[in-house]
C-alpha cells in the first residue's frame, strides 16, 4: 500500500530538459534578476507556481521512462558561499549531496550539478557540513524532483526502478545493477504483500515460545494500511524461566524453510534508538544438517538489524543510528568441539556493516540478501554494500522479522547471551514498531 503513494509521486519525467552550462560558477550572471524568487523560500508561495518552475534550467540527460513525479519545491534554508579553486565565487542553496557531488540552486534559479573537486578546501567543508546536518531530511519527493529535472542520484535509480518493478504484474529483485543473466521466480511461501486484513497463518507463525528475555507476543503484530507491524512494550511479568522481565516483543516466521535465494524487505525503523532492534534475518533451526556440510550445525544470515547501537572495538564508541549491520553467525565441529563463529571472533567473514546517509527511522527502505551456494550478497535500496565467501550458511532456515531488545535494556550475558537490566528498564518511549510494507522472495531459473 505504502507503495501505492511512492507510484503516484512518480509520474511525467520525460519532458524534454534544455541544457544548462557546464560550470555553475563560471556561468553564473554578474547580477541576478531583481524579481527572482527562490523556490522554497516564504515569498515563493506568493509567486505562480508555473512562473518559479520556468525559471530553473534543466540540463540534458537521456531519455527517463514515462514516469511522474509531483513538482515539489526543494529549496533549502540556508544561502551558502562557494568558491571553485580559481577563486571564483557564487551564492546557492544545496539541494543534495551524494557521491563526491552536490546539487545546487543558484541565486538566478538555475539548477546545477557541482562536483565538490572543483570547489576548494573550505567551500568541501561547507558542503559536507550542510550533508551532515540536512542530508537525512531530503525527502523521496525531492530527490524525485531532481530525477524530474534530468540529475541521477543513487537515492532516484532506486526509488525509480522501486516504483516500476511495483507496478509489473511479476515484481523482480530491486537492483541498481541487474545481475547478468538471471531470471527470477517469485516464490509465494517467503512472500507476502501484507495487503489482507489479518496475518496469514498458513504462511506465517507468530507464536514462538519466549526466548529468555525475548518474550514473543503474539499482541505485538497486526497488519494494517498495506504493512505489517511489529510492536515492542512495556509489560513487566515473570517468564515461564521463573525469571523477571520487563518487556514484550515480537516475531513473525515462515512456516517453511529455505536455503538459497534473493530475500528482500521494504522496512521503516522503530521511533527508539537506543535500546530497539528491527530485524529481518534467516536462521536454522540448530538440529537440521546438511549432508554436503557435516559440520555445520548452526547458520544465520542477518539480512539487515537496524539500530544496533554496537560498540566498535576500533574507534570505542558506539555506531550511530544510520549504521546498519549485515552480520553472519553459525556454528561448526572444529576439531571435535562444537564451537561459535560470531562477529566478534571471526570478524573477518562474520562482520559487514554499511554506514547509511538517512536514518531508518524516518522512511522506508530495501534490504534484501542473496544467498547462494558460494557467495552472500547484500544489498539496501538495490545497492550492492556487502559480500562474503559463503562458508558454513548452507543449511535450511526460517525467514524471520522481530523486534528485539538492545542495551541498555538488555546486557550481553548469561545462559541466553542476554539478560535483562532492570534498573534501566522503563516505559518512556513505549510501545515502539517498526513497519514492514512487503517482503518477497525469489529463486534463479537459470
């Protein structure tokens, strides 16, 4: 459903751009126009929307699908200073920045694509600031406008190829780079669009036992709008252990298992951070074995976990909320013991992580794995930002979406790995979900 609104954004982006000067700065005019008007700013809601829009020029670029988009102002706040290394200067509002470049409005409305090696040291430094500061806060709907305006963006080559692989009657893998020579069948058993009133049990188990403190309830799902929910409260109770805990979470499972494949979910963060963790990940079941690999009797792939928080032995603080992890986990006979292989002890296969330019939390987003019998591969908003050998992560597993606890409310200890931190347990900032708009899975034909 959420997608529905991401189709209707996205519409008439194969008007014909004119072409703009190469050097934004070198161009620009000696004096702006005194009745110019910047887009976004309070006077332009006093000015003809057509009037604003006829004065940006747009630079040439190939030919767009027939797609649409709505004309959505994307002025910023703040009128910065640049200089390019020839000590020549202008005035413009950054609009975005993304992969050494910055896209700007000068003062005369023209729009232009600058890259930041062509500015000197301090005008990099004003650049990557306003990234830091405003970076997370550029909408879909800006960024399409840009696409509108003949600027590709990492950020529209998803949302583009997202909307058009939505609206085929055979959804594909959203990829920024199709893999060469794949054809892929949509496998029903790990799919589900979460479209029907109530969450489909012959697919899905909701009813897990509680994991020590990961204390599963089945309250904590329902679907609703086109998505699934996933809740996390404060319920304080004693578990079936004997032991005290303070919270209630939740699980969603295939009822069926899988090994190899392309695994993909469309997921917005939970509002709390730190102490939350949403999750979509394949794990076995720890008694299943694969002939091929006798000693392997454990395999999890997280697809994504979302606002970790983790402490980071390298630079000993804790990762942000953009960083994302893509962690591996199993375990294997070695030398006649059964042993772990984590991201702690074996961080060289084991650990992957990718540092995002948004927060999860304030949109939706794609993150899908593919696993095959030789390599892992992840992927967030079709990008490729991870790969491993694949080792020991050929046994059968469940598909699997959870909302669980992180510290503080949750120390890394005892029989379970966890226990509960009663002193910081509270119920300021819940009940907390995460959203899940559809999951799809999918096998090569070839």
């Amino acid at each position: 459903m959420a997608l529905l609104l991401l189709s209707a954004l996205i519409s008439a982006c194969n008007s014909k751009p004119s072409v703009a000067p190469e050097d934004p700065i070198s161009s620009q005019p000696e004096t702006p126009a005194p009745d110019a008007v910047e887009i976004g700013s309070d006077e332009s809601s006093t000015a003809p929307a057509e009037t604003a829009q006829a004065s940006v020029i747009e630079p040439k670029k190939a030919p767009r699908p027939n797609i649409e988009v709505a004309e959505t102002p994307i002025g910023r706040d703040e009128l910065v200073d640049l200089t390019n290394s020839d000590g020549r200067s202008l005035q413009a509002r950054i609009l975005y920045v993304e992969n050494g470049k910055a896209f700007i409005r000068r003062s005369d409305q023209q729009v232009f694509e600058l890259p930041l090696a062509k500015l000197n040291a301090s005008s990099r430094e004003i650049v990557q600031e306003w990234a830091e500061k405003h970076g997370n806060t550029v909408s879909d709907e800006q960024i399409l406008y840009l696409h509108k305006l003949g600027f590709e963006t990492d950020r529209s080559k998803s949302l583009t190829a997202l909307a058009m692989t939505t609206q085929s009657a055979n959804p594909q893998p959203l990829l920024l780079e199709p893999i060469p020579n794949a054809r892929w069948q949509l496998v029903d058993e790990f799919s589900d669009e979460f479209n029907a009133t109530d969450i489909n049990t012959g697919k899905w188990n909701n009813k897990l036992r509680p994991w020590g403190e990961r204390a599963w309830s089945t309250d904590n799902l329902w679907q609703q709008d086109g998505k699934l929910f996933i809740q996390a409260r404060y319920e304080p109770h004693v578990g079936p252990d004997g032991n005290d805990y303070f919270y209630k979470v939740g699980i969603l499972q295939t009822l069926k298992k899988t090994t190899y494949g392309y695994f993909e979910a469309r997921i917005k963060g939970s509002s709390l951070f730190p102490g939350m963790c949403p999750a979509f990940w394949l794990y076995s079941n720890g008694r299943e074995r694969n002939p091929d690999y006798p000693h392997v009797t454990y395999s999890e792939i997280d697809i994504v976990e979302l606002q970790m928080g983790e402490y980071d032995m390298k630079t000993k603080k804790r990762h942000g909320i953009n960083y994302i992890d893509l962690n591996l986990h199993c375990r294997i006979i070695k030398d006649g013991k059964e042993i772990w292989q984590r991201p702690n002890s074996l961080p060289e296969v084991c650990k992957h992580g990718w540092e995002a330019p948004w927060d999860p939390r304030d949109d939706f987003h794609v993150y899908a794995v593919e696993n095959t019998p030789e390599k892992i591969t992840w992927y967030i908003d079709g990008k490729k930002v991870a790969e491993e050998d694949n080792l020991y992560w050929h046994l059968p597993m469940n598909l699997t979406l959870t909302m669980e606890l992180r510290p503080p409310y949750i120390d890394w200890a005892g029989v379970d790995g966890r226990v509960p931190v009663p002193e910081a347990s509270r119920p300021d900032g819940f009940p907390t979900h995460m959203e899940v708009d559809y999951v799809r899975s999918w096998v090569r034909e070839d």
